[in-house]
C-alpha cells in the first residue's frame, strides 16, 4: 500500500524549477491543442483560464509535495498526485466560470478534452523523466554516496528505504558508529557494514568521499549530534538528521512552522488542505451516486424489516466520530432489540436477537445503507475507520495504546481493517489490536486510489463479509 513520505527530501532547485515548468508548459499546450484541433482561435479568455489552471495546480501540486520531493516517492505516488492535484483544479475552474457567467464562452468538446489531455501529458512527462533519470545513474551520474551514522533502528529503516528505493540515486557507503558493538543494532550486512567511529566518518566527508550524511541517533543523544554536526560543517557533504519519532505513536508526519521554529507533527489527520478537499469531494461525488442507486432497494428493506418483527425501521446508536465527538449513527434495524448502554452486548454468531430478515441484511452489509446520509451530511466518509459504540470505546482506550488516534478522521461506512476481515465480534483484544492496527496504518498511508480500492474490496471480496453476523 502507499508508503510513507519517507526521510529524504532531495535536492530540489534544478529539479524543482524543471518540473514546475514543464507542467505548467504541458497544461497550456494540451489547451492550445485542444482549441487547435476543433478549429477555434486562442482568444484572452483562453489565456486566462489556462493561466489560473496553472496557478491552482501549482499550489495544489506543492501541498501534495510534488515538487520538493521529486524522485522522494514511488512513481505510483507521484502521478496520483499529479491527477489528484488536476481533480483539485477542475471545479474551482468550472466555479469560476459559473461566477463570472462565462462558461456559455467555452466549448465543451475543447474543456473536455483539456482536462484529458492535461495530466495525461504531465504523466507521461513526469514518466519520462523517471526513465531518464534511471538511465543517468545507470551510467554512474547523478550517483550520491550516502553514509548513516547510528547503527540503531532508525539507522536501519533509513538504510532499508534506500535499498527499496532506488530512484532516490543513494549508493550506500556504510555506516558509522562510535559505541561498542555490543550496545549497536544487528543490521544485515545487505543493508551495509560499519566503517568505523564518527572522527572517520568526519575523515571521509572531508576527503570527499560523501556526498549525503543522514544522522539516525536517538532523540537523547542531542549532545552528540551537536558536536557532529559542528564538525561537518567543516566539509561540503549534505547532512540531514532523521529524528527517531517512531519511537512514539507516530500517526501523520506534516512539517511546519510556529514563528521561525520548525516543529513536525506526530498527532495529525492527513485531511487538510487539498487533501481534504479531495476526501470531500469524494465523499459527496460518489455518495450522492450510490444514494440514487440505492434509493429503491432502502425502500423495499425498510418495509421488510417493518413487516418481519416489532420496532422501528432504523436502529440509532451513539458512536464516536471526527475528533472525539458523540454521533447517531443510523443504520437499518436487525435485532429484535435497539440497545445503546452500558450494558450493550456484541452480536455474535447465532445470535437469538437478530431477526431473519436482519441476518440477511447484517451478512450482506445492506443494514449499513442508511448511513450514506450521514455521509452526505459530512458526518462520516465512505471509508474510514468503522465507528465503535461509546461504551466499547471507552473500555478499549485504555487497553490499546493510539486506540483514540483512530477519532483524528471521520468514521467509516468500510474500512481497511473490514476488507481485511476484522469486523464482527472483538472477543478478544487481539482481534481490537488488529483493527485498530490496520485502522492506523489507513490514516497514516491514505490516497485516494487506496480509497477506491478498499471501496472495490468491500463490493467484491470476500473478507469484507467475513464475521458479518
């Protein structure tokens, strides 16, 4: 699944302005084009239009980190940036039309086919560049020595992201240490082998034998680091520090500022910004579809679960959503009960309160339907982590440490612990820990392709239905 932003934040200058306006020359030629090919001439509205296009996409690619971490990320990550930060651009475009009572002034044939040709030629631009760039280092350029001091966990996540990555350009030199072996993490030779002390690693990046140095010592040992990096600054080697915030329950890296201090944050949902806006977007685009589509079939359940026992057609239950805040989630009524208290119990397999129209619905996720509204409402997404009642929450919050992080996004109708079969009863606080677990690893990962599959899962796999009783 989508990895993570990872340590390395590469030379961007060259790249950066490269890039920038290669997209921005390729968004204003597929809009000549595009009026090209349908026989109309570029008037001053077409001008504007394609430089707003470029405005936005600019702002929406940099909040995606398309360009400072150019080769930073898998190439799969990169152009579903480059189509999520187009997506972003369209309705602001097309709203703006709208406002300004100019959209009768552009064809649709040539709006469509400008908002095709666009990311497809950034793409496939940006995948050229890719292949270029392998071929560059294939003939030993564009090479940089890379040497890791602290052989300690992180120093060995660092090292494994370098092997896995090989568009970042990293050649391994070895690590760097100066404690006894004994207190150093065993690291797998494949991963590189210890060169010696920090006096040689200072050595080398003064005899120019290393272009980058990351820095993977413990939060604690500030002092060293201090006194190492004051040496380095005495050779022209690129030096980084990669802070151990693994150690902590760490849920969404985003680097800012407070003033003229850099903090990063360890706590944080990935929904602000254009991030945001696209989970929203989602949200509402493909919830209000399913809503039409499954108009009728809402109502044919909820005459069938009103003629088959006694209560009301939905079931309310209080859950936790967005930030902690207490919710009613409305779903179809399956039981022959309605509890929401402290002495709720979970359903189990057989359970005798579930009705024989409920166990159907229940099995196949159809008494969930109603809870699109709330989708629509903003109150929960399509995907996300499923809501647990308030008293399950309560008891398990203080039994699985980051339990409460799962609250930093909107619930969930399905999710990536549900695709994955962990639904249904938690008899045990393993099967908890594996939701929650899988919960977790959703928000700190998310794209939007990842969303779409995990909506293709839960339609067509098996797992999803997997302890559906």
């Amino acid at each position: 699944m989508p990895g993570s932003d990872g340590f390395f934040q590469p030379r961007v200058s060259a790249w950066s302005v490269l890039v920038r306006l290669g997209d921005s020359a390729l968004i204003v030629i597929a809009h000549f084009l595009a009026i090209y090919a349908y026989g109309e001439e570029w008037r001053a509205i077409h001008s504007t239009s394609s430089a707003i296009a470029v405005l936005v996409f600019q702002f929406a690619g940099g909040t995606l980190g398309l360009y400072p971490s150019m080769f930073g990320q898998p190439l799969r990550r990169e152009l579903t940036g480059v189509w999520a930060a187009w997506f972003a651009l369209m309705p602001m475009l097309l709203l703006l039309a709208f406002i300004s009572k100019t959209s009768a002034d552009f064809s649709r044939v040539i709006t469509l086919g400008w908002f095709v040709a666009a990311p497809v030629s950034i793409a496939l631009w940006r995948m050229s560049l890719r292949y270029g760039g392998h071929k560059l280092r294939e003939r030993g350029r564009n090479i940089r020595a890379t040497a890791i001091v602290g052989m300690t966990p992180l120093g060995e996540r660092v090292a494994q992201v370098m092997r896995q990555s090989p568009w970042l350009g990293l050649k391994m030199h070895g690590f760097y240490d100066d404690r006894n072996v004994n207190r150093c993490c065993s690291i797998p030779e494949d991963l590189g082998q210890l060169k010696g002390g920090l006096d040689e690693l200072v050595t080398a990046a003064r005899n120019g034998e290393l272009d980058l140095i990351y820095i993977a010592l413990p939060l604690r040992a500030e002092p060293r680091v201090q006194e190492l990096l004051r040496k380095l600054a005495d050779t022209t080697a690129s030096v980084y520090v990669a802070a151990d915030f693994y150690t902590h329950y760490l849920l969404h890296r985003r680097w800012g500022v407070v003033g003229d201090v850099p903090v990063v944050s360890v706590h944080e949902t990935p929904f602000y910004g254009v991030d945001g806006w696209l989970k929203r977007a989602e949200d509402i685009v493909l919830g209000c579809a399913i809503m039409v589509l499954i108009t009728i079939p809402m109502m044919v359940i909820a005459v069938a679960v009103k003629l088959s026992s006694k209560g009301p057609v939905f079931f309310r239950q209080r859950r936790y959503g967005l930030n902690g805040e207490v919710i009613d989630i409305l779903k179809f009524r399956s039981m022959t009960v309605t509890e929401d208290g402290d002495d709720l119990k979970q359903a189990v397999r057989d359970d005798p309160r579930v009705t024989k129209v409920g166990a159907f619905i229940r099995s196949t996720s159809l008494d969930e339907l109603p809870q699109f509204i709330h989708v629509i409402t903003g109150k929960m997404s399509i995907v996300g982590p499923r809501p647990h009642a308030v008293k399950h929450n309560e008891v398990y919050r203080t039994k699985i440490p980051g339990y409460m992080l799962r609250h930093k996004v909107k619930p969930g109708i399905t999710g990536w612990a549900q695709v994955n079969g962990w639904r249904g009863e938690t008899d045990t606080l393993e099967k908890m820990e594996k939701r929650v677990e899988h919960d977790l690893h959703y928000i700190r990962n998310w794209d939007l392709l990842w969303d779409l599959k995990i909506i293709f899962m839960t339609v067509f796999g098996s797992a999803a239905r997997r302890n559906a009783y």
